[in-house]
C-alpha cells in the first residue's frame, strides 16, 4: 500500500527536481488556492531589499536585478527588459527608485580606479546620468524625497574599511553553486561576524552628499555600526537610520533630520532582552513600523509610531505568524510577511510561509493614555508555501501599487527569482 501510495504521488505531484530544471511561470498554491507567477527569467534575479522602494512614481514600473544588470518590469503587462547593463570592470548597486522622477538611482564602481559614482537612469528611456563621485571608502544608502541628496557612511580609515562588515554579500558564487541574489543572501556565520563588526567600533561618518553639487556635509561623527538608513518617503529632510549588531546589545532605530539635527531615539528598550528591528516606512511617511519582541524569541509584534500623533500601536501575532520583514499597502488595511523557518529568532515549528495579514484594533474600555501602546492583532492567511525555500535568502516582501500583488524573491527552484502571489484567491483555485 505504501509503495502505491508513493507511486500515485509520483505521477500526481511534479517533482521539485524537475521544477528547479524549468520552473512554471505560475501555479495554484495547493495549500492556500492563491495563484503564484513568476515575474522575472533570469536564474539569479531578486527585487530589492524589502524597504527600498522599487516602484516608478507613476505606480507603473518596478526594478529588479539580475547577473546581467538592472532590469525593469512592466507591472500592467508582466513584461520585463534590461534597463541598465552590466559592464566589465564595473560592479553596479542599486539604491533605490526615485520619489520624484521615474530614475533609479544606482552606484557603478570602477574596480581600477577605486572609485564609486552616484548614478541614475530613466525607467523609461533608459537614459544614464552620472551625478557625482562619492567620498573615498564610501557607501550609499538611500536618496530623499525631492531627489537632492543622497546619503551614506564612510569609514575614516582604510583598516577601518577593509573590516566593514557584509562586503561578502556581494562576492560571486562559488563553482557549480545555483545563480543567488547575492544581496539579500545572509552569509555564513552571520552573527559571529555582527559580533565582530559591532565590536570593532570603527570610527565611520553619517553624510549627505548633494546629488547636484557634489557638496559633502557630515551629519553625524560615531564608532557605533551605523547601517539602514532610508529617507521618509515624503519629508526630504528626515532620515531613518540604524545602530547595527546583535539587537538585544543595541539601540536599533534612530531619526536625525538632514541638518544634522534632532537625532532621536525611536523606540527606548524598556525590557532587558527586548529588541526591534527590521524597520520600514508607511508610505505615506507618518508612521515608522517595525518588528518588536518583547522580549526576544518569546512574544511577537508588528509595532508603529507615528511621528505627527506619537501614538504606538502594537499589533500582536503568534510565533508561527511571525516574519524576518513585513510590510504594509498604502491605507494601511493590509500587511504582509516574508514567514521565517525554525532556525530564525521566533524558532517557528510553521513558520514557512508567505502571509498577508488583516490588523484589528482591539476595543479598550479601561485606562487609556496617549502615551500608552494602543492594542491590535493580525488575522493571517497563507499565501505561499515556502517549505522548499532556503530562508538564509530572504524573501523580503512588498506589495504592489495595487494592491493586487505580494512580490517576494525565492529559491525554491534551486536559483533565485523574483515571484508574485495574488492576494485574493482566483475563480479556478482549488
């Protein structure tokens, strides 16, 4: 009975080997009945970070990245072309996709020279621009709103430099390895290298550059790992950054403004052990939303704080909910996550999946104060299963402008591609 049993499923279900040779362009998850494309055809292709806006100001185009360079995808036709080629000798990086303009902004570094450009193309026309030279031993992160500046860290020393900590992310693969998308890939030993890196105190620069000028101003002097930084996308003045490193030993998630000033504190630890992170902007740039554990591996929040009101909200999930990114459309009426297998912070048993969530604030009928967390939880339907995905690349969720969409970056074929799940279910799921 067993081998029949075998034998049926054999001819029944398509072997995940065969899939990884030629995987489909779109299917019905079994498991949840919401149908699943596949966006991009190269092996090795992947969207971008899951808080790094991908998507022209039009809500028509959005970027990805492939081995052969930056490429654009055609969200109404799911059509796709190579925007910006790679070229020998230069490694391209893409920032992010302008606010202001249909650009996106992207780094090419000239491995003879040692040297980095800031650079644009238009989604469209595929138009390049070089706008300026970044400082020596410099990164950039992020550009703001009315696409003026850009801003990014810079290592004071070479011996500071040579120690920084995630430049193996974007080393090729070894020999016979399946194509990745190198920078969302966590590397091996990951935690011994924050360790390190965290206590290292490499002395680093937070600076803006302005995109017109060249004009470099120092925004903030630390040995702290300063990491993450993303601009409100509505206030070009306002910047979100990180302190990096082990969460529970840091205090994550800090605001500064571009003069330099009212560099704050986002979420103050009240618990030993409590951590935050993984934080994202609303879209509409009044909210600061972020993973909260209180305390860490043992309960589990999507936390927001919204900088006109100051109120908090903490929506609650269970261990099994939990994700390594969230994030949230427009209205804010729905969220998504990127799900976590048991080696992750929750050690979920059930964990592997792609989620969308439906928040619910909680009725309070006693005591309440502005100051105080108001109380909401999330109502989860799988999407995706992830079962066969490899969660050391992370999926890093994100909606598409019309909601229709949760477009995550997997491996589950053996190469990495960018996908999409709909997020009502079909006539023709099962």
């Amino acid at each position: 009975m067993g081998r029949l049993l075998l034998l049926l499923i054999t001819l029944l279900v398509p072997s995940f080997s065969a899939w990884a040779e030629d995987p489909p362009a779109s299917w019905v998850d079994k498991d949840t009945g919401h149908r699943v494309i596949r966006l991009t055809q190269e092996a090795g292709s992947s969207g971008l970070y899951f808080n790094v806006n991908a998507y022209s100001p039009d809500g028509k185009l959005m970027i990805y990245v492939a081995p052969d360079g930056l490429h654009v995808l055609e969200l109404a036709k799911l059509k796709t072309r190579l925007l910006v080629p790679n070229s020998p000798g230069f490694a391209l990086h893409a920032v992010v996709v302008g606010r202001k303009t249909n650009s996106i902004f992207f780094t090419r570094t000239d491995s003879a020279k040692h040297s980095t450009s800031l650079c644009k193309a238009d989604m469209y026309s595929g138009e390049v621009k070089e706008l300026v030279t970044l400082p020596p031993r410099a990164s950039l992160a992020t550009v703001n709103a009315d696409e003026t500046l850009g801003v990014g860290t810079y290592d004071k020393t070479e011996a500071g430099a040579e120690q920084e900590y995630g430049r193996a992310r974007s080393s090729p693969p070894s020999s016979g390895a399946s194509p990745q998308a190198g920078n969302l890939v966590q590397p091996e030993g990951k935690g011994e290298m924050m360790e390190r890196r965290l206590a290292a105190r490499i002395p680093v620069v937070l600076y803006s550059i302005h995109l017109e000028n060249g004009k470099v101003t120092p925004l903030l002097h630390s040995t702290d790992w300063i990491g993450h930084m993303l601009f409100s996308p509505s206030d070009p003045t306002l910047l979100m950054y990180c302190h990096e490193g082990p969460w529970q030993k840091v205090d994550r998630i800090w605001m500064i403004h571009t003069d330099g000033t009212h560099n704050t504190l986002i979420h103050p630890r009240t618990m030993a052990m409590e951590i935050a992170g993984h934080e994202f902007w609303g879209l509409d740039g009044h909210t600061i939303w972020y993973d909260w554990q209180f305390p860490k591996g043992e309960d589990f929040f999507l936390a927001g704080y919204n900088l006109e009101t100051h109120a908090r909200t903490a929506y609650h999930m269970q261990r099994n909910e939990w994700s390594i990114h969230f994030n949230v459309t427009e209205d804010e009426k729905l969220f998504t996550g990127d799900g976590g297998d048991p080696g992750q912070v929750a050690k979920a048993p059930d964990g592997e999946w792609i989620e969308l969530f439906h928040p619910e604030m909680l009725p309070v009928s006693g005591r309440n104060q502005a100051d105080f967390w108001q109380p909401g939880i999330f109502h989860s339907e799988h999407l995706v299963n992830m079962a066969h995905h490899n969660y050391r690349l992370e999926p890093n969720v994100r909606f598409s402008p019309d909601k229709k969409l949760v477009i995550f970056t997997s491996n589950m074929f053996g190469p990495s591609y960018v996908f999409a799940v709909e997020t009502e279910k079909g006539s023709n799921a099962e």
